[in-house]
C-alpha cells in the first residue's frame, strides 16, 4: 500500500528545525542534539519538556494545562510529555510557520526493538510524523553513565540527517536512529536495520518498603535477540549506527485480508 512521500530536502541550510526530547531540556543528550542541529541549519527551535518524561510513550497531557515558558531565543520548556511538547510547537507557538523538521534525543540509552512502543524519544518524532513533518528520534547506548560516547552522535548524526533527508521518505513514518557504545573512532559505519525484539517491563522486582508493605519495582529489560541477522539489535551490538524506519499506522494488513473473509 503506497503513502504519500516527504519530496528530498538536499539542503538543509535555512530550513526550521524543532528540537524535543523525553529527558528534559536540561540533560546532556540535548545538548549534543543541538549541536547536530546547528550544523544543519540556523533556524533552530527547542520546545522541550521541563523535567524528565522517559518511558512516557506517546502520551498526551489532558487533566492539567499546558504552560509553555520561554527561557531563551525559540527556546521553550512545556510541563508536559514529550508529545506534548511537539503538539505545543507546532500547532501554537510555530504555527505561522511550521517546521520542516523534527528531531528528538538524543536519548541517553537505546531504543531499540519494542523499546519504541514505550519511548518518549520516539513519541516525540512521531507525533511531528502525525502532524506531517519529517521526525528523526536519536538513542545512544552506554554501559557507564560517566563515560557515554556522545561524541559519537554528535559527530555522524549530522550527515546522517541530511542523508536520509535527501532521499526522502514516506509520510507516515519516522527515523529511529541508535548509536552504538562505542567512540567515534571506533565506529564500524551505519547499517538499516528492521525492529527487533527488546521488550522492555518483563522483570518486576519484588520488595518491601521499611514499614514492610510490599511492592512491585519495573526492572531493566530482558536481553534482546542480538544474533538475529538484519535487527537494529545486532548492529548496534555490533558497533553500527542503526536507521530504522518505523511506520506510525499499525494496521496489520495481511490480517485484514484474512480477517476480511470472516466479516464478509
């Protein structure tokens, strides 16, 4: 089934670009996503959440309003989700002038496999994907939070928006883009890659709290298929970037036309 395509954007110089993220404006990975954006262009916006929202998925704020707060020159915090946050930008405090596109990250952590269904990071881009802008979502993996390669984002995500915003691509999905754990140097190169399996939530944690009451803790996730040839997983594991397109209708089309003889 064919959607409509993003026309290819060679150039980036000049055209508006809409920072967001889920680990709030503050956070180191922000600051490298800045900077990839200020190589690409000059008309940089950032309408990020105040504090961190990880794990918020693609939530929407609805029993509290919304307080966009300018802190500086197109630089805005929202109490809210990352989603938020991007529906805030666009459609209010941009929408004379809507931007051409979107990036989100750069997450401290990976978002790798059923990560996306959970992430913040890729709500963001997504729902600028919903709103009809082309939406990258950036992840770096790390093993020690003293030491993240950040400079391995920093220096290949540049080239690797313009790359993708050259061909061009389907209206109704986004870029979920993962940096490896390793430093510039020592990255292999940048592999596309599928979704593979890393659902995070499956460990619960048993314990009790000093009164004795017991209670439930979400553990780290289960370890993925990293040997599955093809996965954003393995290239990663691997020392490869992965790019990964993710398609924001979830319509099971195969399914359809086998549930379609049932309903018929």
């Amino acid at each position: 089934m064919t959607s409509p395509h993003f026309a290819p954007l060679p150039d980036l110089k000049g055209k508006r670009i809409l920072l967001s993220n889920d680990d709030g404006i503050s956070a180191p990975g922000f600051a490298v996503l800045e900077k990839i954006a200020r190589a690409l262009s000059d008309d940089v916006w950032i309408v990020a959440p105040v504090s961190e929202q990880s794990g918020a998925g693609h939530s929407l704020t609805l029993h509290h309003p919304l307080r966009p707060m300018k802190v500086g020159e197109k630089r805005y915090t929202v109490n809210g989700t990352p989603t938020d946050c991007v529906l805030v930008a666009i459609n209010h405090l941009m929408r004379d002038h809507p931007p051409d596109l979107v990036l989100s990250g750069v997450n401290m952590g990976v978002n790798l496999g059923e990560d996306v269904h959970y992430s913040g990071t890729v709500a963001a881009a997504m729902e600028g994907a919903l709103l009809g802008v082309r939406a990258i979502a950036f992840s770096q993996s790390f093993d020690d939070e003293e030491n993240i390669p950040w400079d391995t984002a920093e220096k290949f995500g540049p080239e690797i928006v313009r790359k993708v915003c050259a061909a061009g691509w389907a209206q109704n999905v986004l870029i979920n883009v993962n940096f490896p754990n390793c430093r510039a140097a020592a990255m292999k190169g940048v592999q596309l890659a599928r979704q593979g399996k890393n659902k995070i939530g499956d460990d619960l944690v048993h314990r009790h709290d000093p009164r004795g009451r017991a209670y439930l803790w979400i553990a780290s996730r289960r370890l993925g298929d990293a040997s599955a040839p093809g996965t954003d997983l393995k290239a990663v594991a691997d020392g490869y970037v992965s790019v990964t397109p993710l398609n924001v209708d979830l319509t099971h089309y195969e399914s359809m036309h086998t549930l379609s003889q049932a309903f018929s």
